[in-house]
C-alpha cells in the first residue's frame, strides 16, 4: 500500500492551493483562521465562488457538471481549502442531498434541481430529526398524505423536524416523511423535497449554549407539496436517507478541519506561554497522534478506492474519531487560554472584545468553540450508536 501522492497529484494540489490562494477573500479567511463569527454572505460568498469556477460540486461526476475529480483530488481539494482558511463547504446540498438526487432522482428533477446546488444560489436545509426521533431516526413521525386535486397530485405534511442546522437561510429543505404505518418502521418512510418558502412552514430559533443562531425548529401544518418533489419511490425513503447518512458521518470526520485547527491549538499555547510545558505539550503531541492516525486511515480509504479494491465502509468509524478529536482541541484550546476563555460575550463576537488580555484575537472564541463542539459526538448518529454498527460490522 503506497500512501504517497504521485507527481501529477502533488502538481493538481499546487493549482487548487494557488487558485484558492487569489480566489477567498482575506477578511473570509481572517475569520476562519481565528474561528470568528461567519456571516451567511461570508459563507454563501465563498460557495458561489466555487461555484462559478466549477467547484462546488467537486465531488459530482462529470456527466452532471461536476469536475470527476478521483477521491484523491477531492481529498486534496478539501485539504488545501482548510489549510486557506475557507469556510467549510455547507454540506447540505453539493454534498448531501445532489448525490441522493443524481443517484434516484428522475430526469426532471436533475435538471430542476442541480444547476441551483452547483452555482451556491440555492441554500438547502436538512430535515431530519425530530423532537422524539435523532438516534432512533426510524420513529420520526412527521406525516406526509398524498391526495389528488384539480391541479395534480400533491402530498399534504404535517409534523416537526428539529436541530435543523442553519434552517433559518434554508430556501429548500429535503425530508424524511412518513407515509405508511405498515410494517417495520423503516418501510413507511419517503424522500420528499419541500420549497422552505411554502404556506404553513414555520421557522423557530433554537439559541446554543454559545449564544449563536446555529440550529432550528421547523414546524408543518398542512403543508401542500406537489407529487414530483418526491425522491424515487414512495415508502423506500430509508434507502436513500442511508445512502446520504455514509456521506454525511465522513464528512463529519473532517480530517483536514482538524491539521487546521491542531495549528491553532499550537498558536494559542505558544502565545499564553503553556507550550514550554512538557505535559501540556505532551496532550498536543497525543492529539496530533491521532489526527495523523485518523489521516491515515483516510488515505486508506482513498488508496483502495483509487486502486479498484473494495473500499473500507467505516464511516462511522471516521466519525467517531473525527468528532472525538474535534472536541479534543476545542478542550485543549480552554485550557491553554486559562482563565480569561470562560468569560463568554455573545454581543462581542464582532467587536473584538478580548477581556483583560488581547493576543491577536485568539482567545475571544474559545469558550463559543468549546461549547458547539459538545454536540459533534451526538449529531450525524451518535457515537454509541456508530459503535454499535461498527461492533456489528467488524465482529459480526
């Protein structure tokens, strides 16, 4: 197994890191290197920026306007993007939802739906869980009835989906609905597309442990959506929420976020003076142990997948070590900073307040980031549950 990049992959990763060099704006990557407030222009900015180069899809095949990049040069690409300090790119749609389309969608719906994705015009939400239903995702209970009218077929939903992540900017939203009661749960569920300007879709703010307007309630009440917004076929919604689940938990792993944000870590310890410490600066040598054991593994991934071999399914794994990690630093980074991180101001995130001491900004969001990450090991399948199938998978 050779986890060396070849000539040709070292020259591609030279042009994504010069391209991406003269293309992200300062002030965008200014915030991202000292985890400041992202606006939805900063974050929406950046995604129509790549979009116009081609590049927002990057991991889409050719025959749907992406760039058919191989897993190494997508790997590549979101490495050199977080080395630049980019916003990380919203997964919800290029990632997420446009695989699930490609893959089971119709004709029509690629060509409706796509082009919105590529460009960054489009902001999509997830709709997934819901007040009594994340983990056990297959107990959710919003209901989705079709019903014939003059004007077509339409689906009538009623119900309310919750910790939708930035649900407030959502133009669309795609949805786990029921629409059977027969069986194992998991046979009744469908796929539904729903336009998030619809009549009865109400938007409520969930307010964090930071003070950020991160996550979301989304309430329906007899919200119409017509026929052609569902996914594939009626009841086999569980197919494809799986197929979007596997990208989802890898990208939680987040790999190259995490060699970013090890760097940062060091910055933060050298300027408050902690990293002569040998024990502390034995806690960043083990994370960065283990941020280089979780690249490898990455890389693992890739060279099967370049090789032709069957590629390892472990993405709950990588999401399991991927979000433990981000919550490492996050941890590490208090500590470092001491004292003058647990004050937490949310007014001040774009002030520059920095308490008694100002070192170039680094301390003002550590308490924010420490607070946010407490949720990575729940969200994307919980990291008990995640080790339950990978338990399954590996010892059968």
């Amino acid at each position: 197994m050779d986890l060396n990049f070849t000539p040709e992959e070292l020259a591609f990763r030279e042009e994504v890191r010069a391209w991406v060099a003269s293309s992200l704006p300062k002030e965008t990557s200014h915030k991202v290197h000292n985890a400041l407030r992202l606006s939805r222009e900063d974050q929406q900015g950046w995604q129509k920026i790549l979009g116009k180069k081609g590049w927002l899809g990057y991991n889409w095949p050719t025959q749907f306007g992406g760039p058919g990049w191989n897993s190494v040069q997508k790997h590549l690409f979101e490495e050199e993007c977080a080395r630049a300090g980019a916003p990380r790119i919203l997964p919800f749609g290029p990632v997420m939802v446009a695989p699930v389309i490609m893959a089971f969608g119709n004709a029509e719906q690629h060509k409706r739906f796509l082009p919105g994705i590529a460009s960054g015009e489009v902001w999509w939400s997830q709709g997934y869980s819901e007040p009594g239903s994340g983990s056990d995702l297959a107990s959710l209970k919003t209901r989705a009835e079709r019903v014939s009218t003059s004007s077509g077929d339409k689906y009538i939903v009623n119900g309310q989906k919750t910790w939708t992540t930035l649900g407030q900017h959502g133009d669309w939203i795609f949805c786990l609905v029921r629409t059977s009661s027969e069986g194992k749960p998991q046979l009744g569920i469908s796929f539904l597309l729903i336009d998030m300007k619809s009549p009865g879709i109400t938007v409520r703010p969930i307010i964090t442990m930071d003070g950020e307007h991160e996550v979301n309630e989304v309430f329906f009440d007899n919200v119409e959506v017509p026929a052609e917004n569902l996914i594939g076929e009626e009841n086999k919604g569980w197919t494809y929420a799986k197929h979007l689940l596997a990208h989802e938990r890898t990208n939680i792993a987040d790999v190259n976020r995490a060699k970013r944000e090890l760097e940062r870590l060091k910055r933060i310890a050298k300027s408050e003076g902690v990293y002569d410490d040998a024990r502390f600066r034995d806690q960043i040598a083990l994370l960065e142990i283990d941020v280089v054991a979780l690249e490898m593994m990455v890389l693992r991934v890739l060279w099967a997948e370049k090789s032709g071999k069957q590629s390892l399914d472990v993405a709950g794994l990588l999401k399991i070590r991927g979000s433990e990690i981000q919550q490492r630093y996050s941890e590490l980074m208090m500590l470092a900073g001491g004292p003058v991180t647990v004050p937490y101001l949310h007014e001040a995130m774009e002030g520059g307040w920095q308490g008694d001491i100002a070192i170039d900004r680094f301390l003002l969001p550590l308490a924010g980031t420490y607070f946010n990450q407490r949720k990575t090991t729940i969200y994307g399948g919980s990291n008990e549950v995640q080790r339950n199938i990978v338990a399954q998978t590996v010892l059968g």
